[in-house]
C-alpha cells in the first residue's frame, strides 16, 4: 500500500529525471540559459512536481487531470530535447538515455491514469440521486466536475448503454471519509 506519492514509481522516476536534465543543461550556452534551458528545467520540473500535487488533492478526478497536466509536460519535455539534440547542445549517447528514460515515464503515466479512470467513483449515497443515475458505476463517465457550494459538489457525466447515450448532471456531498 502506498503511503504517500514518493511510493510512487513514475514519481521516483520523474525525480531521477530531473536530477539527470540538471546536470545536463548546466553543460549548455550560457545564450541559452534564459531560452531551451529554462523551457527544458520547467518542462521536467512540472512532471513529478504535477503527479505529487494531484495525489494530494481530495478527489479521484483532480488527481488524473494533475496526472494529465504530467503526461502533457512528458510530451513537452521529449520535444525540447530533441531540439536540443538536432541543436548538438546534448551528446548522442545521452540523448538516447533521455528518450529511453523519457518514454518509460510516458508508459508508467499512461498505466497509472488509465488505472484510476477505470476505478469506480463513489458519488455518495445513491438512493439520494435521481433513479436514471442509479447505474452501473463503471460505465458512466464523468465529464466535469466542480464545487457547487460548501461541502456539495455538481458533476455532468455521461453514460452509454447498448442503444442510447445519456448526459445527466447531479448533486452530492462529499462524505468525510473520501
């Protein structure tokens, strides 16, 4: 069981990561210290610093969206770098090391988001919702959430069966335990 996001491989990776990026852009232009260094550090910066912000967050839903924010700065980060190469600033052996380390990350983000979309969420009880939200959790599909005053939350979700899709919103508060 995991007790905080340092348990968390990919965060441990990313982290690694960082410290390697570091000790490579030292090496570049000093020109550049204000142009691909800066966007390089930000870039990677943000990926660990995004997965340990959502796992602090309340909800399921805040921490995949922080999750994808994360994959969006891999993708970021893996452009600049191969600017940087086709540039020279970075040598070919390192290169190589960075897109290896860059591309598990990206596999590692992609399992750990498509394992928490796939989770159940737990809207509250739900004989308070309307009988057409009384579904099979599994297969509704929250499309956004948001704070609809001080402890009650609004979602509008989507749902599909064989035939129809259905778009429906709802209210519920959120239990303490969560």
């Amino acid at each position: 069981m995991l007790k905080n996001y340092k348990d968390l491989k990919v965060c441990q990776k990313s982290y690694e990561l960082c410290l390697e990026i570091y000790r490579i852009t030292a090496k570049f232009p000093k020109e550049e210290r204000y142009g691909l260094t800066s966007q390089i550090r930000r870039s990677v910066v943000s990926i660990p610093s995004n997965i340990a912000e959502g796992y602090g967050r309340k909800t399921t839903l805040d921490y995949v969206r922080m999750l994808f924010i994360s994959y969006g700065s891999v993708c970021e980060l893996e452009t600049q770098i191969l600017l940087a190469g086709d540039l020279d600033l970075i040598e070919k052996g390192e290169l190589d090391t960075l897109q290896k380390d860059i591309a598990e990350i990206e596999r590692m983000l992609k399992a750990l988001i498509k394992s928490l979309e796939n989770k159940p969420l737990n809207p509250g009880p739900l004989e308070s919702l309307d009988p057409l939200l009384q579904l099979n959790w599994r297969r509704t599909k929250i499309l956004y959430i948001f704070k609809a005053g001080p402890v009650g939350y609004a979602a509008l979700g989507q749902t599909s069966s064989v035939r129809k899709s259905v778009m429906f919103k709802f209210y519920f508060e959120m239990n303490k335990e969560n």
